[in-house]
C-alpha cells in the first residue's frame, strides 16, 4: 500500500471517517511544538522533472513506503 493508503493508515482513519467535517471530533488538528524533520527524495518511474525532489516524508517515519536518500 502507498501514498494515500498508507497516510491514512498511519493515522488510523478509517472507511468510518468517511465524510466527516475535519474541524470537530473525533478528527483534530493541532500545531505542532517545533518544527519537524521533513526529508525529500526523488521520484522514481516519472519521465519529467526527475531532478525534483517529489517525495516528502518525516525523518525517521516508519510509515514511508520507502528511505529517503541518506535516511537510515
């Protein structure tokens, strides 16, 4: 599973959250506390714009489907 599965899956939504307004419970947003760790990569299978980094995912998330360039 990628992308938007596996987005989903990370933060537990599920089919039951299915048209809900995102601005009351059981969905919340909140601010974070400081600035994440964001790294970027490169697309794979994409014949345009290769050298653009369009991969973007949180240093160290087991949720990516796959490391990012120097990511452990």
């Amino acid at each position: 599973m990628l992308g938007p599965g596996k987005l989903t899956e990370a933060l537990g939504i599920t089919d039951q959250h299915n048209g809900l307004p995102l601005d009351t419970a059981p969905i919340a947003l909140h601010v974070r506390a400081k600035k994440p760790d964001i790294v970027t990569g490169l697309r794979i299978g994409i014949t345009k714009a290769v050298e653009l980094p369009w991969r973007y995912g949180l240093k160290g998330s087991k949720s990516s489907a796959s490391r990012f360039d120097g990511q452990a």
